[in-house]
C-alpha cells in the first residue's frame, strides 16, 4: 500500500514546458486544463511504500501530436519531460 503516491502532468508548448494537474500527498488533486498548443504531454510520478523507504520515481508520455516534427524540435529546444513534482 502506498505511503505517498504524488504526480504532476508537464505539457510541453512552444514556450516550454509548462505545469499541469497535479497531486499532491495530503491534499488531493488539483485539475489544470491542458494547454491548446501543446505538442506532447508527460506525467511524472513518485511512489513510496511501506516495504522501501526509497521513493520510485518514473515519467511516461500521455500524448502526443501527429506533427512529429513539432515535437522533436521543441524537445531539442527544451529538452525532456521535466523530473520534478
């Protein structure tokens, strides 16, 4: 069972990346309308139980647009899915 379960959507747009829905342990969720230009959106979550006092921590991409190209050259301006809650 989890001790703590956070999690926060990145959504990246032609400004970077910007902070979307979060949760955060002992508050809830807050909800954040996605971005209408964004080009690729990624949540990323971290986990800690009873059985491991280290926390795990992992990204994986929610969408994506079909105009690849957009994509691939806003992630070499702004790089990856940022690793923070």
């Amino acid at each position: 069972m989890p001790v703590r379960k956070e999690w926060t959507e990145w959504h990246l747009t032609p400004r970077g990346w910007e902070k979307g829905a979060t949760r955060v342990h002992g508050q809830g969720n807050t909800w954040v309308e996605e971005p209408l230009d964004r080009v690729l959106s990624c949540v990323y979550q971290e986990l800690q139980t009873d059985a491991s006092p280290e926390a795990k921590k992992w990204k994986e991409e929610t969408w994506r647009s079909k105009k690849s190209e957009d994509v691939t050259a806003l992630e070499q301006k702004f790089g990856a899915c940022p690793d923070s809650l």
